[in-house]
C-alpha cells in the first residue's frame, strides 16, 4: 500500500516508525513530515491545511490510505475531501465535532448518558445566566471556549469574581471566535488517563494500550502547562476493573452514540478521562491520537498497525485483534530552554547517533545547512521500554543525556507519581 500520512509532529514521527514496519507497505509519504519522519517517509513540502495539495499528492502518489494525525485538518473536513478519493483514517466534519466544539461533546455525553462534569453552555447574551450558573457550582470554576484554541481555550480559576471576569475576555475574543460560546463545568478531582480506540465506523473496534501525559514544564506537575512532556504507558491504576468500566460506560456508548446518530466515524477516539475514586469520567474527546502519549503507545503495539488503520478505513475492524506488549514504555520529551515561553530556534543537535536501545522521534527539528537543528520548543522525544517505569524511565534519561544543543531541557519525573499504584 501506498500510505499518506498528515503532520509533523512527535505524534506523527512514532506513527511513521511503526507504520513503516508494516510488511503491507509499499511507500509511506508524510505532508509535510519533519527530519526524522524522513527516516521511514518520502516528505512531501504540503502544508496540512492545503487540502487542493493533499488531494493532487493522492492522486499523483496513487495513496491507498491516508492517515491524518492533527485535529483541526479534520475539524476542517480534510477526510470529507478525499474520502471519495481513497481510504482515510481519521473523521468527517461531523464526527470531528467530538473535539471540535465542546458544546457538541457534552451534549453527545448528556444523550448517551456517558460519565462527565455537570456543566451548561452560554453566550455574551446569556452572561447573567452564566454567572447564576457559577453560583450553584463551587471553586475551582472550569471555563473552556466551545471551539478549538491549540489546547489553550481551558481556564481553572479558583476565585468567583476573577472567573466572572475570565468569562467576559472569553467572550470579548479572548480565544477567538472559540470562546463566543464557553461551557462553564463542574470542577472533578482526580487523575487523569488517556485512552485511545481505533474504530470503523461499523462498530468494529479495538482499544489501544492507555498512557499519562505530563502537561507541566516542571518537576512535580509544577509551572507552566506545555504541549506535554513526557507520557508513560501502562497506567497503573488503569486496571482490569477500572478498564472494564470506562469500556462499558464510556467506550462503547460512544461508539453506539455515534453510529445511532448516522456518524461515519472511522478513526481514533481519544478519551480525555479523570478517574474520580475509581470511577471514569470524560473531561474531553479528541479525534485523534495524543501527544506525547502517541509515542509510548506505539512502542507496546506488537501487532501491524498500518493493518488495522486499512481495515478501520475499510470498516472492517469487528472481530479483529490487537497484540500489546506487557512491557513499559516510558518518553521523554528534550525541550528548548525557556519554553513554554520564549525560546531560540535553529540550535544545533548533536550526538542523536549515539542512542542505542531507546526510540528518538523528532518533534520541532529542521535541516538548515545540512545541518540538523531545533525549530520549536518540544524538539525531540526519547521513548524506552522496560519492566517497570522505573526501568523503562532510567533507560529514557540514560539516552536522552547523549543528545546535545544549547540549554536543552527535559523532566527526570516522568511517571514517578504512578509508582504508588503499582
Ligand atoms: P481540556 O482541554 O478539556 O482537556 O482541558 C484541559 C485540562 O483542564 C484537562 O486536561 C484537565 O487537566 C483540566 N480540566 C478540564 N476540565 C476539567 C474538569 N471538569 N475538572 C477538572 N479538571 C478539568
Ligand atoms: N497529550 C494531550 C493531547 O494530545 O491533547
């Protein structure tokens, strides 16, 4: 097969190296991929939003499948655009909408009765609404615009009246058009897990290995929150009881929801949860694979995954399995110093060669005069698996101290915080 692949991110570098382990490949193409995706891809210089190039690519490049890995192509109607012309992984416009407005998310939950925060959804017409609203609720006050902002549009504010004023900016255009209408929620008190199925739009699905994302820049979940940092997967306090019941409350509901609403949804589910004293609850959907939980996911997927995407863009995915490996994987993201503030771009890296054993995936990297250097704040991950997460964790921070540029930054914490579930 011919294999399309959509990003250039960290997400998409680990689905480029385990989609080209594939036997079923012919050639894999990434639009427009990054310096390390060019390790398994032919990189082709579109932009993700350019939907007239994509879909010239898959008709010159003869693509039997396209894989999309961001959100907003999606939101966009990028697979309503070339679904006529081949296979694509990853939703039309109208199951987008999972992530692509808040408001249609909970009142998806709401019809499906699927475990989420209490909430209600206003406008500037209905500010006064708003604020009576956040009467019956009690701190911390969740605020999040209704469209997508690049995982800004949340606000948590523990004072009433700084949140009355939070939501007037919202409204004003603080995010945008996002926040003309924002869902204000009910704050829930727990940890949080990823979840992830691949599905077909026919019911058929399976449910890939679960991961923790670290959002903070620092140590201890403290500072400010960034794109995410690190992940490990398994989660230990994911386990078969709590699993069983985000599958039966949450999982398939959602599945069922959509497929009674008429939604052709082939592609990832991922399932923002918050596990409040044992039980899961959806803090958010997304229609696509999370960062940088992606990258210890793909590690402990021992089946083909390019077959399982074919057969989710076929609608052909019931009764089919998934291998997981029982091992521990633990990333490590090597970040630009300064961010999630002001960093320098165009730094040389060095000393990538001299990983062994661990998985390197570059996120914000670029080749500038033969040479590779940094070109965002979360630059590379280092991705390991072991026994534990302990010893999957030390193998990532052994590996990442050999790869070197200017003020490079990384958490030495990854997963520690699990260690009282195991
Ligand atoms: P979201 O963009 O919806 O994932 O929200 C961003 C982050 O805000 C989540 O990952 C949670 O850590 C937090 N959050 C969102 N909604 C709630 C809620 N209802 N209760 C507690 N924390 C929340
Ligand atoms: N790691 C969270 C996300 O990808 O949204």
């Amino acid at each position: 097969m011919n294999v399309l692949l959509i990003g250039s991110g960290g997400r998409e570098s680990a689905l480029a190296w385990k989609i080209s382990q594939s036997p079923l490949l012919e050639k894999l193409y990434a639009a427009p991929g990054n310096p390390g995706i060019a390790n398994f891809a032919e990189n082709l210089n579109i932009k993700v939003s350019d939907f007239d190039g994509i879909s010239a690519a898959v008709k010159e490049k003869k693509i039997d499948l396209v894989v999309v890995g961001p959100e907003i192509p999606l939101i966009d109607g990028l697979a309503d655009r070339l679904s006529a012309q081949t296979l694509v992984v990853g939703p039309k416009k109208d199951g987008a909408q999972l992530e692509g407005s808040k408001d249609f998310a909970k009142r998806f939950m709401e019809r499906y009765k699927i475990p989420t925060a209490k909430y209600k959804t206003f406008n500037k017409e209905t500010y006064n609404d708003a604020v009576e609203f956040m009467k019956t609720l009690s701190a911390p006050y969740v605020l999040k615009a209704d469209g997508p902002a690049a995982g800004k549009g949340v606000i948590i504010e523990n004072d009433f009246k700084t949140a009355c004023q939070e939501l007037q900016e919202m409204f004003g255009g603080k995010f945008g058009a996002a926040s003309s209408e924002v869902v204000i929620e009910e704050f829930l008190s727990g940890i949080e897990v990823s979840v992830f199925v691949l599905t077909d739009g026919k019911g058929g699905y399976v449910t890939l290995p679960e991961a923790k994302d670290y959002k903070r820049i620092g140590e201890n979940d403290e500072g400010l929150n960034t794109g995410g940092m690190g992940s490990v997967s398994p989660v230990p306090f994911a386990n078969q009881e709590f699993m069983a019941k985000v599958q039966e409350r949450i999982v398939k509901p959602t599945i069922e929801g959509l497929i009674s609403e008429k939604i052709d949804y082939k592609g990832f589910i991922f399932f923002g949860l918050i596990n409040v004293k044992g039980d899961p609850y959806v803090i958010e959907y997304n229609v696509r694979m999370g960062d940088p939980e992606t990258e210890s996911v793909m590690l402990r997927i021992d089946s083909d995954l390019l077959e399982l995407l074919k057969y989710a863009a076929e609608g052909n995915l019931k009764g089919k399995e998934i291998k997981i490996s029982s091992q521990t994987a633990a990333t490590v993201v090597l970040a630009s110093g300064g961010y999630p503030g002001d960093y320098k771009k165009g730094l040389e890296i060095t000393g990538i060669e001299n990983v062994s054993g661990s998985t390197v995936f570059h996120a914000g990297t670029k080749i500038k005069d033969g040479k590779l250097v940094t070109d965002g704040g979360r630059v590379l991950t280092v991705s390991s698996l072991g026994n534990d997460i302990n010893s999957a964790l030390e193998k990532s921070l052994s590996e990442i101290k050999k790869i070197n540029f200017e003020n490079a930054y990384f958490r030495r914490d990854i997963g520690k915080d699990l260690l009282k579930y195991v």
